[in-house]
C-alpha cells in the first residue's frame, strides 16, 4: 500500500516537475523577453540547490525548510 501510494504521487510530481521546467526553459526564448547571463546563473543555481535539497532529502529520510526563489 504504502508503495503503490509512493509510485502514484512520485509519478505525478516528477511530471510536474518537469513540466515546469520545460515552461521555464520557454523563457529562454530572446524575442520575447530579456535577461541576462546574471538572471540564468541565479535560475540554474536555484534548481540546482534545490535538486541537491531533494536527494539529500532522501538520503537522510528528513526534511529542509523551504526557500523561495527571487532574482
């Protein structure tokens, strides 16, 4: 039970991650917005760090507060 309900729930939020990723790769897209090199840094790092909290998540079987993300 308790893995069936795991795979569900995993299955689902990791499309929707990636789908969000996907939609913030759209923003890549130079004729319709402007940032900079400093603005996709502070993105990538963000999504790193927050992947890296993910894993160390499972490693440790804890959890982390939250963080938000700001340019």
């Amino acid at each position: 039970m308790k893995r069936e309900k795991f795979v569900s729930l995993a299955e689902k939020r990791v499309n929707n991650a990636i789908n969000s990723i996907r939609v913030i790769g759209n923003l890549s897209n130079a004729n319709l917005y402007e940032y900079t090199e400093k603005d996709v840094a502070k993105i990538m790092h963000a999504l790193k760090a927050e992947l890296d909290n993910v894993h160390a998540k499972f490693k440790s079987g804890g959890t982390k507060g939250r963080d938000t993300f700001k340019l």
